[in-house]
C-alpha cells in the first residue's frame, strides 16, 4: 500500500471507498457524487474487514466514512488510511458529531466533514479535497526538484569553488524550511 502518490489524469475514473453500514446511505452518497465532472468507481464498504480489503487492493482517490458502523468507528478508519495512504482526502460523512470530536477528527487528519441531513454539500467538498491533494503532490515534486537542485549546486560548488553558485545553494536552502511548503 501507500505508493507514491501521483497526480489525477484528468481523463482517469476516481476510485472511490465508501466506508457506510446502511446502504441507503451508501446510494445516496454516491448519487450526489455523479455530479462531480469525473466518473467514480464506487467501492463499498460495511465493516473493517471490508475496508482493510478495499484498501489493500485498490489505490484510492477519496475515502468516504460514516462515523458509526457496527463494531467500528470513522475515527479508526481514519488512522487505518493515514497509515495506508496519507495524501489520500478522507471526508467524513455522518449524522451529528459533537463538535470537540470533529474538531479531533479532523486535527487527526481528516479532510472534511459533511452531514448526512446535507448531503448537497458533499460535490464542492470532494472537488476541493481532490484539489488540494493535486496541489499538495505537485509541491513536493516542486521541493524535490530544489533538493535536486541543491545537491547539484554542492558538487559544482566543490568542483568550481564559485561564490555565486554557494549564494544560489544557500537562497534554495532557504526557500526549502519556508512554512508555505510543508
């Protein structure tokens, strides 16, 4: 599990994990979902077993959790995708939560939280958490490639003994342990 994650082809089906016990639930979710401009692949899921399953055989582009399932909670499917797929958006979609348990949830690494009384929400929610892991990949990629660069800048430092090519190192270094990055 976890691969490298890679950008959304615009063209490619979204795999998508509904994690949900009732299955009227499950077919809402997925109906408000058709409206996105991409087309899903729908895995559903009712209990961990399920989920650990889907997880381990598909590369998943969303992860939808119900909070309370049947001998399972959202909270530990949560730490279960962390662990397999970090950059994977993981939005809960559930009745009422108190807010100290959402407000943990989502310090814990939850994308979002849409209620199940208002599941119109759920479209933008999806769109701009797909959005935000495209933004996230491409600036790791953007801060591999000044690490690349850097090394690069040390052996030519060392090779021509140049100020400016130390400068430039030093700039890039900088521009690394900015906050905006991470």
């Amino acid at each position: 599990m976890n691969p490298s994650p890679q950008p959304l082809a615009p063209d490619r089906e979204l795999q998508v994990i509904v994690l949900e016990d009732v299955m009227w639930d499950a077919e809402l979710i997925q109906r408000q979902l058709k409206s996105l401009e991409r087309k899903c692949c729908f895995h559903h899921c009712t209990d961990q077993p399920a989920y650990v399953r889907a997880l381990a055989s598909i590369n998943p582009d969303l992860i939808l959790s119900d909070f309370k399932l049947p001998g399972f909670s959202g909270s530990e499917a949560l730490a279960i995708a962390r662990d397999a797929y970090p950059d994977v958006p993981f939005v809960l979609v559930s009745g009422a939560i108190g807010e100290e348990t959402l407000a943990c949830l989502l310090r814990e690494g939850a994308t979002d939280y849409v209620a199940k009384n208002n599941l119109k929400l759920l479209p933008p929610i999806a769109q701009r958490a797909l959005q935000e892991r495209q933004v996230k990949i491409e600036a790791r990629r953007a801060i591999h490639a000044v690490r690349e660069a850097i090394e690069v800048l040390r052996d030519t430092k060392r090779a021509f003994k140049s100020k400016a090519l130390g400068q430039l190192r030093e700039k890039l270094e900088l521009l690394l342990e900015t906050p905006f990055w991470r």
